[in-house]
C-alpha cells in the first residue's frame, strides 16, 4: 500500500474519531474540551481576560461554530458527533486544496 494512500486512511480514521472531544467532555462533566475556550469562558476560568485576547477575540469568527451547524443544538448527540465530523471533512479537504495550490505555484517553472 502507498504511502500516501496510508496518509489519507489514518487522516480518514481521525476524522471520523473527532466527535471524542464532544462525547468524552460530556461523559466526565468536564464542561469544554481543552483550549476551545472562547473570551467568556476563559474569563470564567481564570478571572480575568488577558488584553490580547480580549482585543483579537473580535476579529476572527469561526466559519463553523463550535463545529455544529446553525439549528443543529438541539439534534443531541448523534446529530452533533455527524456535524463534527462534517466539519472536520470540510476543514480536510479546504486544507488539501490549498496544499494542493501553494505546491503547484511553488514548483512552476519559468
């Protein structure tokens, strides 16, 4: 088997393994998964936001927030864990495209 073929299979197998930061949180009531914290919840947790969050928190929004669909909150679990490997999905195949595309201008010839 190819190596690149390997590559694809265990990138494959992460995704679909993904919904773990959804269900193992909830499953030992340990609130967020570890660094997904937004200002507030940061806030929260240490009792202070630090200035360079506080300022670069506005400027960036996630295209998928909290890796769910709008609407899809209240789907429970099952629904959650399919929108989670949904985005991971979307966010593999974006990053290959642009792989793809740095690599085809970097090695054009002159």
């Amino acid at each position: 088997m190819k190596t690149t073929v390997k590559l694809w299979i265990g990138i494959g197998v992460l995704a679909l393994l993904s919904p773990l930061g959804l269900i193992l949180p909830e499953h030992f009531k340990a609130g967020d998964a570890w660094g997904e914290w937004g200002a507030d919840t940061f806030k929260e947790l240490v009792g202070y936001i630090p200035q360079g969050l506080e300022k670069l928190s506005s400027l960036w929004s996630a295209p998928i927030p909290d890796y769910a669909f709008k609407g899809w909150e209240e789907k429970g679990l099952a629904g959650l864990s399919f929108a989670y490997i949904t985005s991971a999905v979307i966010g593999i195949f974006v990053t290959a495209c642009l792989v793809i595309l740095i690599a085809k201008f970097l090695s054009k010839k002159d």
